[in-house]
C-alpha cells in the first residue's frame, strides 16, 4: 500500500525534494463546541472513526497522509510524481464528504450532534522531505501551497461552503470537474483577493474511469451466484484479507485446509470487525491498535465486546459478559447490546481451477 512503502523508505531518500503536489486539508465544523458536550472518551472515539474512513480513502486514492493536527488532517498527492495527483486529490475530497454524510446519522443518532467537516485544495510546488530526529523521523511538505491549502480550507466558514479548491488547482482539473460557483475572497496572510472553485463532482466519464471497480467472475451454482475472490496462493496459512463490495466488506480467513469468509461488521453493533487500512497507516493515524482475533479452532472474537462467533456457521459460540445494564465494560457508549444476539453472517466457500470462491447467496 501507498502509505506502507513510503513510510517504510529510509529518510535518505527524502533529504529534499521540489515537487509539484497537490495538498489537501480537512477541519470538523465547530469541533470546538462539539467536544465540550461529549465525553473525553466520546472524543476520541468519534475522531478516531471519522480518521479511520478519511485515512482508507487517502490511501485508495494514491496520497499521504502528513499529520493530524487535532481534528485537522493534512495529506499530499504526487509525492511519487503521479501525473493524476490534482484529481486524485479532488477525488479523495469528494469520497470523503460523502463518507462524512453516511457516518453523520450515526452520530447524530449516537451522540446528538451534527457532525460535518470543511474541506481545501491547493496546487503548486513543495519541498517534500523527512524531519524529525532519530527515531520519530516523517515525510512532510513545506512551502507556500500548503500554507495556502489551509487557508482555502478556512475559506469554506465564511463562503458557507464544504469543499473549496485553489485557482491553481483548478487549472489542473478544470475539463474533469462539475464547479457550482467561485468566490472571491481575501485569505487569511494576504493582501489581494483569490478566487476559489466550489467543486461539486467529478464528470461522470471521469468518475466512471477513476472508480471503476474490477469486475469479478461470477457463476450461478447450485441456487447461488459464486465469485471468484483470488488465487489460492494469494493468502498463507492463517492470513485473511478484505474484499470491498459495493454494500458491504467480506472477510476471507484462511485456515489448515480450508477458508472461511464472513460480513466485516459486528451483527449487534454493526462496526468494522477488521479495519481496512494497513497497521503502518494506523500508526500515522493514532488509531488504537484493537482488532478482532480468530482461534485456532476457528472462532472469531469480536474487538467490540468479546463475543465469539463460529466462522464456519456463524453461531455464537460464547456471548460477551456485560454489565447489569446490557452494556460492555469500557464501551458504555456503545449501548446495551444484551438483547441483540444475532448470529454472524458467514459464507460458503470453495476452491476451484486454483482459486477461492465466495457463495453471496
């Protein structure tokens, strides 16, 4: 993965580059207010969720994520010279304004809030490079455009808008976008008025292009439609991987001498039993580092409250030990799950012709 190499490159190959790049920058709307009625706890697991969802659509769209500051995130494109980083960067934007809106009636549910962010793009040449000392190295941009992309990013408060990109930017993507309009404003640090581009969304060849998803094998047997995952010797002994489906992610484990595949979310919480993103990513994130396990015997121990589901028939092999209340120790937030013992949805699968094949129904 994009994030995994660069992260795991020596800083020597970073001692100073210009480059033009793309940067992008994010901010949650009033986090001050928002943070005050919610727990510490609360906080931070609300940032870490929404910055989980933001970090796979970065990382999926070919850009670095630089730093959290706070409830603020920096990410760059075309710190490896991509010709499609300013799109790339619009792209990321948009995917993320969308996931924001999916996860918003789930907060407002959980906690009683409105949750938005803001974002700013801007265009130009950095010097990308790694800072730190011995140890706590990392890969950063500097220069003007980035003190710029904040400042667009800053721009949206007062043009009441969501995603504002720089003219230079623009210039880049104008023939692949949809802009609804352009403001022209004075940003924070300057003395003359810029104009900025509300983008809407990508053309839709463009974003049938760039978000095409492959297009996988599928059968009909046996009263189901089978698709074909991937090579059987894609996955070790003991390894399992992620396969993103339009509505869902499907989880495929592979055991001794079998595989095992199941639905990626809690059946009572309905949460991500496995995240997506790579463990280098997390450490940029500052996400906790808590999963799911699987046993030896093929049990799946949920991270969210220790129940263990069977992955061959999805039952509930032990249920979670929770407080009087219905609620698991140190997850209050999350409710009372007592009633709710769903089985786990698993799926049938098989090799053939040398690969794995997943029974969607």
């Amino acid at each position: 993965m994009m994030i995994t190499s660069q992260l795991g490159g020596s800083a020597a190959t970073r001692c100073g580059e210009a480059k033009h790049v793309a940067v992008f920058f994010s901010d949650i709307v009033d986090f001050t207010a928002l943070s005050e009625r919610l727990s510490p706890y609360d906080v931070m697991y609300l940032l870490n969720r929404y910055f989980a969802q933001v970090g796979d659509i970065i990382e999926q769209n070919d850009g670095f994520i630089d730093k959290l500051i706070g409830d603020g995130l920096m990410a760059i494109f075309g710190i490896d010279d991509q010709p499609d980083a300013p799109l790339r960067a619009v792209n990321a934007a948009l995917q993320t304004l969308a996931t924001v809106d999916r996860l918003k009636p789930f907060f407002s549910s959980m906690y009683g809030i409105d949750f938005d962010i803001r974002i700013g793009l801007n265009y130009g040449e950095a010097v990308i490079g790694t800072l730190g000392f011995a140890g706590h190295e990392r890969l950063t941009a500097i220069g003007d455009v980035v003190n710029l992309a904040s400042r667009v990013e800053a721009a949206n408060k007062d043009a009441g808008t969501r995603l504002l990109i720089s003219e230079a930017l623009r210039d880049q993507i104008a023939d692949k976008v949809e802009i609804a309009d352009f403001v022209r404003v004075r940003l924070r640090g300057t003395g003359e008025r810029t104009s900025l581009f509300e983008i809407v969304r990508l053309k839709p060849e463009i974003d049938a292009e760039l978000n095409a998803r492959r297009t996988r094998e599928t059968i009909r047997q046996g009263g189901r439609r089978w698709i074909r995952a991937f090579a059987e010797d894609e996955l070790e002994p003991h390894e399992r991987r992620i396969l993103d489906f339009e509505d869902y992610d499907i989880v495929v484990v592979r055991g001794s001498d079998n595989y095992c595949a199941f639905n990626n979310a809690c059946p009572h919480l309905h949460l991500p039993l496995y995240e997506r993103r790579s463990s280098a990513q997390a450490e940029v994130l500052k996400l906790p580092h808590t999963e799911s396990t699987i046993t030896a015997d093929l049990g799946l121990v949920c991270r969210w409250h220790q129940s263990c589901f069977d992955l061959l028939t999805g039952e509930i092999r032990e249920w979670a030990k929770l407080e009087h209340d219905g609620t698991r120790a140190g997850l209050e937030y999350l409710g009372d799950i007592s009633k709710n013992r769903a089985k786990l949805i698993v799926y049938p699968c098989r090799k053939q012709d040398g690969f794995v094949w997943i029974g969607l129904e």
